[in-house]
C-alpha cells in the first residue's frame, strides 16, 4: 500500500473515482498540492484534500476524504487522514476543520476530532467559507494538530 501526495499524473484516476462518489461535483484540478492518494496494487483506492484558510492563519479544512467501499474497516481512512494531517502540520498548520455528514460522524470522533458547536463562538465566525458550506444535518468539527499527534491511531475505516 502507498500513500503519498498527490501528483498530475493522478488527476484522471481521482475524478474517475470521486464520480462514482458524493464528491462528483468536486474541482480537484488544483488541488493536487494540497491532496493526498492511496494506493494498493496500482488501483486507487483512496483521496483526501484540504483547502489553507488563508483569512486564518494556520488553518486548514478537509473539504474530502473518501475510500473506496471494500476497504473500508481496515483502518486505511485512518491512515489516509493521519498523512494529510502530517502534510498540513509540516506546511505550518495548526488547527483543522472538517464538515461530516451523519454517515462520518463516528469516524471523526473515533479519530479525536471534536465536534464544533453551533453557537457559533470562539473564533470560528470569522471562517464565514466553513459555514456556507455546512448543509443542513452536517456537522463541524476541528482538532489541533499538536494535540492530534499526541494520541494513538483509533478509528476503524
């Protein structure tokens, strides 16, 4: 299995696979800097990617994370996340978001992200493009990457 970041040659075999996704309408033509793959046995099997908040200093949000079907439960998700998170920590990002949907809740708490209130405190109003995008029924939630890294792998997708 290889994980790695994302390179031109990848393009074509991402929106191949995020077609077949929730992520069809998804613009990846330039986020391939900001994007990592995994693959097994040459197939693509998995994508995530982030986008620099850049009216946040060191702030990031994971606007995709995706693994194909049958290789899902073995941990590969949480992989996938762990090394985008180690590229986000290495460009000098300290605090992540990311929109969950019902079916990714679990995941993101077994993985130590926190869940976000909706009050809308702290200094999460002023990221106004979090919070255009959180449809009805999606959730936030952020983790600090130092805090993140301080604690064991311990989720299972």
């Amino acid at each position: 299995m290889e994980i790695r970041i994302t390179e031109l040659k990848d393009i074509e075999t991402i929106k191949e696979l995020l077609n077949k996704s929730s992520f069809s309408n998804k613009d990846i033509s330039k986020a391939f800097d900001n994007s990592m793959v995994v693959y097994e046995k040459g197939n693509l099997i998995g994508y995530s990617s982030y986008i620099d908040l850049k009216d946040k200093e060191n702030t990031a949000l994971i606007d995709c994370i995706f693994i194909v079907e049958e290789f899902r439960g073995q941990y590969i998700g949480d992989g996938l996340v762990r090394s985008i998170l180690n590229l986000m920590k290495s460009r000098g990002i300290s605090k992540v978001y990311t929109i969950s949907n019902n079916k990714t809740n679990e995941f993101l708490d077994k993985l130590g992200f926190n869940q976000v209130n909706n009050d809308l405190s702290q200094d999460v109003k002023t990221i106004k493009f979090i919070y255009d995008n959180i449809k009805e029924n999606n959730k936030l939630y952020e983790v600090s990457l130092q805090e993140y890294f301080n604690k064991p792998c311990r989720s299972s997708l």
